[in-house]
C-alpha cells in the first residue's frame, strides 16, 4: 500500500498530469473562449470527471487487485455477468498500448533537455527551431535512443516495486514538478509578456465558446484524470483503508487543474514577450517554446528546466499506465515484478518503434484510412478504449455494485442530500456525458 494519503494523492496527480496538461490545455482554454471554457470545463470536472475517478479509485480499493482481477472478482461477489471483467482487460491493453507511443513523444523531452542545455537555440529563428525540430523525427536512429532511454527509466521505476519504485519516485519527481513550475511561473511573470499570456487564456469570449467547444471541455475533463485505463484502478488498490476517496479525488482533480493552468501561464508570458504566435501540440512545445527560450536572457538555465518540468510530468505518467498490466501479470504467474517489467518494457519498446518509424521511414505507410502506425494507436486507445472503459465503470459502479459496498468505501460526508448528488452524478450525469464525447469523437472521425 502507499504509505499515506498523501502519496496516493501525489501518484494520482502524477498519471494525471502529463504532456497533454503542458501545451493542450492551456491552447484550447484560449482558443475557445478563454475564462468562458474554463467555468465550463470546471463543470464537467465536478459533473463528470471527479465521479468518475471515484467510481475506479472505490472499485480498485474494493478489489484490492489487478484492475483485471478486481473486475473479476467484484462482478462474482454482486452476481453479475463475468464480462464485466472486460473492464479491467481493456484498461490494461490501453495502458500498455498508450506507452508504446508515449515513451516515444516523452524521448523527445529527453533530447530537448540536452538541445537546451547545450545552446542549441540561443538566438535562434523559426525557421532554424521547426528545422531543428523535422530534422529530429526524420532521424530514426536518435528516436530510437530516446525512447529506449525513457523505456529504462520507466522499467526501473516500476521494476522496484510499490514502495520502492513508484512511491520514491512520487516522492522526488512530484515536489520537484511542483517547484519547477513555480520557478517557471515566476519567470513567466517577469518576462513581460504575462498579461497577453493570462489575456489569451482568461479572457471572457463567451462568443467564441461553441458546442465544439462545450464538447472539447468535458473531454479533456474526463482524459485529464487518467480514467478509463486501470491506472487509477491499480492505485487505488493501494490506497489505505482509513483514507477518504471523496477528498482525495477532488484534491486531485484541484492539483490537476492548477497545474495546467499554471503550466499555460509560464508558457504563453514566455511566448508573447517573444512576440511568437502560440502553436498546436508538438509545434508549441518543440519549436515555439525553444524559440522563445532561446530570445531570452538565462534563456539555456530555464529553458532546459522546462524540458526537465515536461519530463518528469511524462514520467509520473508514464509509470502508471503500465501498472495495471504489471499487477495482473504478477498476480496471474506469481512472477517477480522486475521480469515482469522487464518483459512488459522490452514489448513495449518493440511497439514503440512503429511509432518511431510512423514519422520517417513508414511515414506514407497508412494502417485504416489515413492513418499512420502512431494515428491509428493512438486514435484507438484515446478515442474509443478509454471513454468506453469509463463508461462501464461508471455504469458498473452505478447500477451493479450493491449500494452497500458503495457506501462503506465512499464514506460520503453531508448525509443523503450529497447521497442523492454522488448518485445522479454516477447514475446520469457522468456516462450520459462520457458517450456524448465518445459519439461525438466518432462521429466527427467517420463522417468529417
């Protein structure tokens, strides 16, 4: 178990936050009504998301076992269909599916780091930054590297077991996260371009909030939280028995928007005091914010500080998507967890290089459609395995866990007025807006 609430609550924020709170967040706050998006999106935190992060963290603690088994074994104790045990297979195949490609994307944080330490960018334009930035994924050699390096670092982790490997390293890597995106925002603020940075995200649009936009809100609320893929499962299967989910969850969920919001303020003062135009995904993160960096005295110290910020947060996520596949696996061969990683990690890494290829050599070579090795990946793990697991577990909880069980691991506060809140939620408001996401999602790939 964790050694605390606390850690659990650390551990959690760190699956949480990842690449996607870095640059994805704070770009779709400001391209879809500023201040407006945000209450929106804060809603649907509260309607969707947090419910829905409570439902896995009580079914994981219930179950005290790998997402899979814990399925298993909960849909046994309330005489359910055994298929419900699908919950706990797809999360894990998700899981491990989503690191393939995210070791890849997080090896390039890594090579950043050294690029931004050495100089690489100082003075440099845009042309230079985006040539930079092509030339590194038409070489497969260094994708390669990187992304066996983030591979080790994340078996090694995983490897030393709960208290050992993931807590240590929530110990360290969190705090450390925390500081650097303070230091980072401090020295957005005094960079001079933090007002059309806070104007950019904040401002109050409510024009140009769309139902795209509405849509946009309760998807990223319900990805943000890692939900729907065991990781949050597994760990709160490692929860301790005194600790509150309700308060932890909706800390987490607090921590989560903060420091997106946080890391949207550092990164867009530090772009518009450059008087740079502020990109989309890997363009604002590996060729805008080199850019600005580079323009800026103590440019190398902070700009390398960021990758390392971008890094760690890439790592926290990193190690809990792979533990619902490393618990199962040790549960069901009674197999020490350092094989096990090591085995998950070398499969892992062989997946990963389709994805490497996916930008250079296999970069015409389409899997459905349109769609590379890494589309296809990750269009099926984020778009259809994920809300659909989250769909289920809500439905699960909601309607086929005895209410019983429920009460005892939710210890809800505030009597039956919050009761009758937590079951409206779970009951209506959260999978009734998770399937609108996820048949919007599929609407707009198969028809636009």
């Amino acid at each position: 178990m964790w050694s605390s609430r606390t850690l659990f609550i650390l551990a959690a924020v760190g699956s949480a936050v990842g690449l996607g709170n870095i640059w994805r967040f704070p770009y779709i706050t400001g391209e879809n009504g500023g201040g407006a998006f945000v209450v929106v999106y804060l809603l649907c935190i509260a309607a969707v998301g947090i419910p829905v992060m409570m439902a896995e963290v009580l079914l994981g603690r219930q179950g005290r076992q790998s997402p899979i088994n814990t399925m298993r074994s909960l849909a046994q104790q309330s005489e359910a269909w055994r298929g419900w045990s699908l919950i706990g297979w797809m999360g894990a195949l998700g899981g491990f599916l989503i690191l393939s490609y995210y070791s890849v994307v997080a090896g390039w944080a890594l090579y950043y780091i050294y690029l931004l330490a050495s100089g690489t960018f100082v003075g440099t334009e845009a042309a230079a930054a985006g040539a930079a930035f092509d030339a590194f994924l038409a070489n497969p050699g260094l994708l390669v590297g990187f992304h066996t390096l983030f591979m080790v670092i994340t078996v090694f982790i995983v490897g030393a077991g709960v208290v050992a490997g993931l807590e240590r390293a929530i110990r360290w890597f969190m705090p450390l996260l925390f500081v650097l995106l303070g230091v980072l925002l401090v020295y957005g603020a005094t960079s001079g371009g933090f007002a059309a940075g806070f104007n950019f995200m904040f401002s109050w649009n409510w024009e140009k909030l769309t139902a795209d936009g509405v849509l946009e809100a309760l998807g990223h609320a319900f990805f943000t939280l890692s939900v729907g893929m065991g990781a949050i499962m597994a760990y709160g299967s490692y929860m301790p028995n005194k600790a509150s989910i309700p308060s932890a969850v909706v800390m987490i969920g607090v921590l989560d928007t903060l420091v997106a919001i946080a890391a949207g303020l550092a990164i867009f003062a530090i772009v518009f005091a450059n008087g740079l135009e502020p990109g989309q995904g890997p363009g604002l993160l590996f060729v805008t914010v080199p850019i600005a960096f580079g323009n800026m005295g103590l440019g190398v110290l902070f700009g390398t500080l960021f990758f390392i910020l971008v890094t760690f947060a890439a790592i926290t996520s990193a190690i809990s998507i792979i533990e619902p596949a490393m618990a199962f696996a040790v549960e069901e061969f009674k197999a020490r967890r350092w094989h096990v990683a090591l085995v998950l990690g070398l499969v892992c890494w062989i997946l990963g290089l389709g994805t490497v290829f996916s930008f250079n050599a296999w970069a015409d070579v389409h899997v459905v459609g349109e769609m590379t090795f890494f589309d296809f990946f990750d269009f099926v793990t984020q778009k259809v395995m994920l809300p659909l697991g989250g769909l289920l577990i809500a439905v699960f909880a909601a309607w086929v866990l005895p209410k019983a069980v429920v009460k005892a691991q939710l210890r809800l506060p505030g009597g039956r007025p919050v009761e009758v809140l937590w079951e409206v939620l779970i009951k209506v408001a959260a999978p009734v807006g998770v399937l609108a996401v996820f048949v919007y999602t599929l609407y707009h790939f198969f028809f636009q």
